[in-house]
C-alpha cells in the first residue's frame, strides 16, 4: 500500500509506475520473471483502477465489458454475464454507463481491473463513491479474484481499501 494525504503525490506515483507518466528524472526499471521489459510493453502486466480514469459513458455495461477485453482478457476466461453477475450490476439492462451512479461506475471500474488476468493489480482509492455494501463486495472480489496478484493499493488512508496489504509506503504531503 502507499498512502498520503491528498497532493502527496500517490497518483503520480501509479501513473509512473503503470507508464502512463513518464519520470522528469531518474530511471525505472521493468521486469517480467527476471527479464527486462520495455515500458511501453508493460501495460500487458497491469491492470489498474482509479478515479481519474475514463470509461465510454455513451457504453452500456455488456459493450464496455466486451470492448475491454480485445485488449486484456478476463481470469479464468470469464464470460460477460458471469461478469455482470459478479458486479451485481444485473438490473442495469441497456442503460449507459452515463446513468450509473458513482457508486455503480466505481464497482464496474473495480471489476475491469481486478477481473482482468494480468499479475499486477493497481487500485487508486477503490473504495471512492462505494457504500458500506459495495465496499464488502470489494473485499470479496480482492480475496477471490487478485489473490495470486501483486496488488499496490493508493490510499489517503481509508483502511477498507488495504487491510489485505502486507507493505506500507507512507508519502508526505508539502
């Protein structure tokens, strides 16, 4: 886990780490099973979630469930019903995405990632917008689905969010 106060630099850190940012100074250095990777290979590893990343709103769940995995499949070749059964989003039918709540757009963000068969798992703040229901649910999908993952979870230090977490990596705010 890497936890901080708001500003600290948390975000930053995961979007440097999954090379979505690039360092202004220094080096990072990627390995897959003790071989060198190059940082623009290195998505096919990850599998992240956060609260500043997108999904298509104009998308209902079953489109973005499918556009997501073209590019990244799901554990144990999960169908896109058994997805939609493990979100508990069932009831949602033909709705967009736009008409989800925070709440509803959080777990489908969670579930992409954690359901997504890559072995390092990146969560920024997971349980933003999630009820007390939801962040059980969270919890579950963790213990059942990333397990064999390496998880790094970005926290302000909502306890929920790591209680499952071994490490600590405490940032400072300015």
């Amino acid at each position: 886990m890497v936890l901080g106060p708001n500003g600290s630099g948390k975000s930053t850190l995961l979007k440097i780490i999954s090379s979505v940012a690039s360092l202004s100074a220094g080096a990072i250095e990627y390995t897959i099973n003790n071989k060198k990777t190059k940082p623009e290979e290195i998505f096919q590893y990850i599998a992240i979630s956060a609260p500043w990343l997108d999904i298509p709103e104009e998308f209902t769940l079953e489109e973005i469930i499918e556009f997501h995995k073209k590019f990244k499949p799901f554990v144990n070749k999960m169908s896109i019903a058994e997805s939609i059964q493990l979100m508990e989003l069932e009831h949602t039918g033909e709705k967009h995405l736009r008409n989800f709540s925070s709440g509803m757009r959080q777990r489908v963000k969670l579930a992409l990632a954690i359901l997504t068969d890559a072995p390092l798992l990146l969560l920024d703040e997971p349980v933003t917008a999630l009820d007390a229901k939801s962040v059980q649910w969270y919890k579950e999908m963790i213990g059942t689905y990333a397990k064999d993952k390496t998880i790094l979870v970005f926290s302000n230090n909502r306890e929920e969010e790591f209680e499952f977490c071994n490490e600590k990596i405490q940032l400072k705010g300015e």
